[in-house]
C-alpha cells in the first residue's frame, strides 16, 4: 500500500513517531511517497529528521503554541490570536496538502496530530483512507482520568483541538503507555508508542549524570540557577536553539547540546534520570530505558502527558526544573517491566490497523 505523512513539526515527538512509522511500513513492503511537515517561524525541524526520513519532504505552514515573554510557558489566548492573523498562510496549506494528494494518490493518508489535515478531509475530502496517530487520542477516551487537571480552563480547548485533528478520520490510534479497551464507538483504539529501532534494541546502563531535554531555550536558566547551587551534579543536556553550537561548556559539570537524534538515545541509555517538559516520545523513551523522570510541563497538553506517565510510573511532575526533587525521587523508582513488552508489540498493531479497513 502507498502512504502520505501529514506531521504536525512543534517539538521532536511527532517527527520521531514518523521516522519509527516509516520504518515499520517499509520493512513490511509499503511505500511512504512523500512526508508533508507542518513548520512554524518559532520552530525549526531537526536537520536529522531532514536526513532520515528517506523519501521526498514538502513543509507548510500551520498553526503552532507560542511562548510566553519568559518563554517557558505558552499562552493559549495569545496563540489563538496570532494564528487566526495566519489564517491566509493555512488556506494555501490546505490547497497544497490537497494538491499533493490528488497528485500521488496514496491508500492511505497519515495525520501525526496536524490541524491543517483534520481540516482538508472534512472540507475538502480527498480519495484516501484517513488515519490520525498521537498520544492526545487517549485524552479522548472516556476511561483517560484528568485528575486535578479537570478545572483546568485550558482543557476544553485542548480537547476541542484534538478532535479538529482527527475530523473524518478512518481510525483514531491513540499511542499509550500501557493497554486500555478500544472505544469503538469513536473509531479510537489503543496502540502502543512508536520507537524507532534505536531505541528498542538500545540497552540501559547505570550513568552519573542527569539528562534533560528543554523545548524552550530559557528554560536554562532554572537549570543554570540550580546547577549553580549543586555543582557537584553532572547535568547533559538538549535544547533546540537554533544558532547554538553542536554542543557549549557550562563548565566542568554542566554541557548543553543542540538536538541530534542518535547521540540524544546515546545520553538517555547512559543517564542516571532524565527532567524533560514531559513530551510523551522522550518520557516513553526513558520509560523503555528503566530511567526515572523528572516532568515540567510547558503547556496544557503536556500536562495530561504527565498525568498519565505518572500513572505509569515513569516518574514525577514539577512546576520548574528543580532536580533536587529528581535527585530525591530516584531511590524510590521502580521500572514498569510491562512496558517493554507493550512497545515492542508496537509493529502487530500498527500493520493491522494501517492495512485492514
């Protein structure tokens, strides 16, 4: 069967679930033509998604979160202004995503969580089978709990933009840390997380540093204040700062590294923990790799990523990144052996569901 690749580009998530996704189709004897990248001016696509991905790349613009003025948390209110004044860009998206369609004629149409996408099928309705893959699916599901996250007033939006994601789709794949029943009455069921090869066959060490990935360059300076309090702890960590070196010296004890694939799943095999703004992919990977977490959510989506990979024991949440409360909780973790099991099985499901409708 012949895909396309819809995939939203805010973060290094939904481009990692592709890349595994392209994978699992190829090896199985599919064809991926092309991949369609959503991009914002606020964020660049990796240049290894660019060298991995192995069949032709488009980008387009469409929506995204921008930061607040401390740049560590965005602001849903000031998003939703700034991409309605962008509404004449996402028109032209829509007629390119269209125009690639009916150009390549795919089976089967791939949407990792763009709003453009959801848009086109309920608008435009191309000749192609229409599958939507992330994690927020499982925030649709009427066994997901929100816990304290209930009143949270920017919920109802987050949910009323998950489903614009996924308008008409064939099937809903919500990833999951762990198995729940289907809910077919809403074409959603439940898939294990897309990790690529690397990961999967990568196998744990016992490291003396602490690992951590910021989506948000000034979230530095949180780290920065901690680290010069507690030097004598090695910190490794990723940022996606656009003119950073490949990597930059703190000091003895503290390094800064721009986002690269294969030396990201190197640190993370070798770490002692690992402080992320609890981006699902990341937290899987750590989740895989027996390595306690540490969860600052920047927004409300990663909020209910938190939520839910404490619930599967990955680890604990904060408000900021203070790594004494990381420190503190390593003792007391204790891995999820299902998981492994659960994310190997992840090529079963997702040849059935992308090849049987």
């Amino acid at each position: 069967m012949k895909y396309i690749f819809i995939v939203q580009g805010e973060g290094r998530g939904h481009l990692m679930q592709a890349l595994a996704l392209r994978d699992l189709l190829v090896k199985n004897g599919h064809e991926v033509l092309e991949v369609l990248v959503g991009k914002s001016p606020h964020r660049q696509i990796p240049g290894f998604f660019n060298q991995k991905i192995q069949c032709p790349l488009k980008t387009f613009d469409s929506p995204n979160f921008l930061p607040a003025q401390n740049d560590n948390k965005v602001v849903l209110l000031k998003s939703v202004i700034y991409n309605t004044k962008r509404s004449p860009e996402f028109v032209q998206s829509l007629k390119l995503l269209h125009e690639r369609i009916k150009t390549l004629k795919p089976d089967v149409v791939v949407n990792f969580y763009d709003f453009i996408a959801g848009l086109l099928f309920e608008i435009r309705r191309p000749k192609a089978r229409f599958v939507c893959i992330a994690h927020q699916y499982l925030f649709l599901h009427p066994d997901f709990s929100f816990s304290k996250l209930k009143l949270h007033p920017e919920l109802p939006s987050l949910l009323f933009y998950t489903k614009l994601t996924c308008l008409r789709a064939d099937k809903i794949l919500a990833l999951s840390f762990g198995t729940h029943p289907d809910y077919d009455a809403a074409g959603i069921y439940i898939v294990p997380p897309l990790l690529r090869e690397e990961i999967l066959d990568a196998e744990p060490v016992e490291g003396d540093y602490i690992l951590g990935y910021m989506l948000n360059p000034t979230f530095q300076q949180q780290v920065m204040n901690w680290h010069q309090e507690n030097k004598t702890h090695k910190l490794e960590f990723f940022w996606d700062k656009a003119d950073a070196e490949e990597s930059t010296t703190i000091d003895e004890t503290f390094t800064l590294h721009t986002i690269n694939d294969t030396k990201f799943i190197d640190y993370m095999k070798r770490c002692r923990a690992y402080a992320s703004t609890s981006g699902f992919e990341s937290v899987c990977e750590a989740l895989y790799l027996q390595k306690p977490v540490l969860m600052v959510p920047a927004h409300i989506e990663q909020s209910c990523n938190a939520v839910d990979a404490e619930r599967a024991g990955a680890g604990i949440s904060s408000d900021t990144f203070d790594l004494t409360k990381l420190i503190e909780f390593i003792p007391q973790y204790k891995p999820n052996k299902n998981f492994r099991k659960w994310a190997k099985s992840a090529e079963l499901f997702f040849i059935h569901h992308l090849t049987n409708f």
